[in-house]
C-alpha cells in the first residue's frame, strides 16, 4: 500500500488514474446493481377496487373508443358491445399509448392489438380487460382492482 501523499511524495498519475476508475466502476456497479433489483422485483400496484360511472352509456356511439384518463383505460363500444381496456402495460406497468394498429408501450416497445391482445413482447400477457356494466341508470361503470 502506498503512503500518504504528501508535497514530497504525491500521487501518481497512474495511481490516480486507476484509484478513480475503479470508484467510477463501483459506483456505476451499484447504479446498475439497483435497477436490476428494481426491474427483478417488479410487482404491480395492490390498489383498493374503483368504480368509475362514465355517465350515460349513449354517450359512446358504436365504433368509439374513448381513452379515461383517471382510469388508465380505454372504453370500446363495438358490435359485441363495450369492453374497457386497462391502458397499464403487463410488463412494467408503463401507461401505453393508442396508437394505430393497436396500441404501444413507450417505455420497452411491447404492442397489441386494438383488442389487447399481445402482438409483440416483451410483455407476456394481453392488455387486462376490466369489468364494465350499464347500470339501472343506463351509465357505463367500469370496475378496477
């Protein structure tokens, strides 16, 4: 080991070089340590249910689809009737993107269709399906959690 630098012995180029290098490397190591634990240990959000009234069902025509933003999700009133799409991505839970031919993850490029289905990973599950009704009111409510 080396003595302490002093006026008449200082540190090396080299010895400096190296010493911070090798800091540089053990900080960039524990970063990257961090985000593997956090990319590892993903788990979604244990949220409390929500019930959404999106008011009166009429209000979306066949052939709409009608992003809710406080939702996270995507009403689609088609010939099958209305379905709502969680616009949380499986992988990462990144909130994804309408986009045409379906839809996109912005954050690790996942697609699906416009049904949800998955077209592309690296997601490995379809766009979750949430529960919707008209009620005895004749409003759309959407269920989460």
């Amino acid at each position: 080991m080396n003595a302490v630098p002093s006026k008449d012995n200082p540190v090396s180029r080299r010895t400096f070089l190296d010493r911070a290098s090798k800091t540089l490397l053990a900080i960039a190591s524990l970063i990257g340590l961090g985000a593997l634990v956090r990319y590892v240990g993903y788990q979604e959000a244990d949220s409390q249910p929500r019930i959404y009234d999106l008011g009166p069902a009429s209000a979306f025509p066949v052939g709409s689809r009608t992003t809710i933003p406080e939702a996270q999700a995507m009403a689609i009133h088609d010939d099958q009737g209305y379905r709502v799409l969680s616009l949380v991505c499986p992988h990462l839970g990144c909130v994804v993107s309408d986009s045409e031919g379906g839809f996109t993850c912005p954050c690790h490029g996942s697609h699906f269709t416009p049904d949800g289905s998955l077209k592309k990973g690296p997601a490995s599950n379809p766009l979750t399906t949430l529960e919707v009704e008209v009620n005895a009111d004749g409003h759309l409510v959407v269920y989460t959690g």
